[in-house]
C-alpha cells in the first residue's frame, strides 16, 4: 500500500546520502506544519455544555471543575453571546434546580416554569438561533434520588415509566426554544418514544442527538457537584459498561432505527476507539462530549505547573478530530474558539 522502494533502495547501503526520504522535512517550521495538518478543529465544530441554577443571582463556582460555573440567568445570557462571538456552533443546557423542587419523578423537568425551560426562552431572546440550542433530556438533574430515570417499588430504575417522562420533558424543552434535544438516560427506547412524542406535538424539526454509547465512568465526578447531584451508588445498569465495545454498535444500530439526527460518543478520550468505529460506518454527524473529569484533569494538572495548559486542551481536541468527530462538546468550547480566530 505505502511505497516504500526508496526506501528499500536506500537500505540497500549503495547510496552514500542516506536518508533521502526524510519526513522531518514538513515539520520544519509552523506555517509548513499547518499546511499539512490533515485535521483543525474549526470554532463552528464545538457546542458548549452550560449549567444554568435556579434562585442565584449571581455566577456560583464549581470547585471541581475551576474555571467553569453554574449560571444565573444574567450571566448565562452573557456567555451565549460570548459563544456567539467566538463562533462556536451550539449550547447545550443542564438545569439546576432548588433542592426542595426536585422529587421522585423530576417535576422540575416538565414543568414550564422550571430552570431549564425558563433558561432555555431566556437564550432564545437573547441570541435567537445565532446559536444552536440544544437541551440535556434527563432526569437526574431533576430527581431528589439523583438517578435518570424513575424508580420502581424496588429502587431500580424503570425503563418504560422512564420513557413516558421523557417524551413529556422532550415536548415542554421544545416548546420553550430548544432546537435539538441529548437524551442522555441510556433508557432503551428513549429515541424512538422521544421522536414520537415531539411529532405528536407537532415539534417535527427538532432535531436528537443520541447519546448512543455513554459508559459508566468515573470521569463525571465532576459534574455530580456542578449539577447539585444527590446519586447515591451508580448508573451501571443502564449506562454500558466500559469493557464492550461491540455493544455500542448494536445502541448505534438502535438509535438509526428510531431516528437520531446525530450520534455521540461519550466519555471522550478514554473511548476514541469507539468513536473511531462509529465514525466509520455512519452517515451521520458523529459528536463526542469532552467530559467534566477530562476537563478538572487538565486544569488541576496545569494549576500544579505538570504540563502546558493550552497545549494539552489543543491536543485533546485534536484527538477527538482525529478519531473522526466532526463535533465535539467541550467547557473549552468558546477560550477555544477564541484563541483558534486570534491565530488566523
Ligand atoms: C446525565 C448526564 C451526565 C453528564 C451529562 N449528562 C452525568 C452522568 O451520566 O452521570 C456528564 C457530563 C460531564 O461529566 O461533563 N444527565
């Protein structure tokens, strides 16, 4: 396949200038190697996930995660547009109710009046669709037991009773602005009930980007803190499990059939692999979302001096390009995009 017969020749020892062939060549200076760079990751390539609490008037920090927050509405509003004027693509929205609102079944998530949906019109009136908004479609943010989906009289989560909240949550987050929705549950079935549940509703354009292989992973540590999670013990029997690979094909499988727009591969770098095998046999966009235990890796590991900060965000992002995203969710998404206009 590679031709490699001056190569050959040159082993041969016959030639006294050895090497010839000599890749170093297009890495001598940096307007050579961005030349050949075979892949860039563009701002238009990125979405931002954004937490948005209910009852704060001002930005609360989340220690696990430095340098990103939990939103009041101002200052959500404020980060859209500075997304908007970096040039990322989307925002992705995770509410974060008052404690006392959350209950067994996630009302705060179907009620109009809940974070979500109140942040969602607020993003809306403030950017239109200058920005693709997308909202998280669970119910873990919501729930006081802190699992995605609702529990059965023996505390495990039920998949079907799940579903029909889901297909409720989908049409109250379409109503209030969202253009596509992240069911991010791992329920079975949660694509096709949500597909049905928006056309039912007439919400035919919104669009689904399936979670389609999200494992069980220790990675979202953070986000427990940034979300005011109450999840005693874990996800494991719905999220998969971090061993199969060939599984994720049949969830990819799945999803196809009951209509996602996109596919997603989440935790990102522990599973390039997965998301280089889906990259390679779908026809559609593929994501993968950077998550918040990538993100604390980084910046704790720079906050200690252990590696430049810029570069190892640039050369995580790359892997995911690399792998075969054409999208990638990431907290970097609008210093990213920054940075990337100011380089041009
Ligand atoms: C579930 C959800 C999670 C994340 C996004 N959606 C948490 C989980 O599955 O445990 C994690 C995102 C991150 O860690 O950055 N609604």
């Amino acid at each position: 396949m590679v031709a490699l017969s001056g190569v050959d020749a040159e082993f041969s020892g016959a030639s006294g200038t050895f090497p010839t062939v000599r890749p170093r060549r297009l890495r001598t200076t940096p307007a050579m190697r961005r030349m050949v760079a075979e892949h860039r990751t563009h701002p238009a390539d990125l979405i931002l996930p954004a937490f948005v609490r209910e009852g704060v008037d001002a930005p609360v920090p989340i220690s696990s995660m430095p340098g990103v927050v939990q939103h009041s509405l101002d200052s959500l509003r404020a980060a859209a547009v500075e997304a908007v004027e970096a040039g990322v693509s989307g925002l992705m929205l995770f509410g974060v109710p008052e404690d006392e609102k959350k209950d067994a079944v996630g009302t705060p998530g179907t009620d109009p009046d809940g974070i979500l949906q109140v942040a969602l019109r607020a993003v809306r009136a403030e950017v239109g669709d200058e920005l693709v908004l997308m909202a998280d479609t669970c119910l873990d943010e919501v729930t006081d037991h802190g699992h995605c989906g609702v529990l059965d009289s023996e505390g495990r989560v039920d998949n079907d009773a799940t579903l029909a909240r889901y297909g409720e949550m989908a049409v109250v987050q379409a109503e209030a602005g969202a253009r596509v929705l992240g069911p991010s549950g791992m329920m079975d079935g949660q694509i096709g009930v949500i597909r049905r549940a928006l056309d039912a509703a007439g919400h035919q354009d919104v669009a689904l980007l399936a979670y389609t292989a999200k494992y069980t992973s220790a990675f979202y540590g953070p986000f427990r803190e940034a979300v005011n999670s109450s999840l005693r013990g874990d996800r494991s029997t719905y999220q998969q499990d971090p061993p199969n690979a060939r599984e994720a094909l049949r969830e990819l499988a799945l999803d196809l059939a009951e209509g996602a727009d996109m596919v997603m591969v989440k935790p990102g770098l522990p599973y390039l692999d997965v998301l280089r095998t889906i990259a390679d046999r779908v026809t559609v966009p593929v994501a993968a979302y950077q998550i918040s235990g990538e993100y604390a890796m980084v910046e704790v590991a720079a906050e200690r001096g252990l590696l430049d900060r810029e570069r190892a965000i640039d050369e995580t992002l790359t892997a995911f390009k690399r792998a075969g995203a054409d999208l990638v969710l990431t907290y970097w998404a609008t210093e990213f995009a920054r940075r990337s206009r100011e380089r041009l």
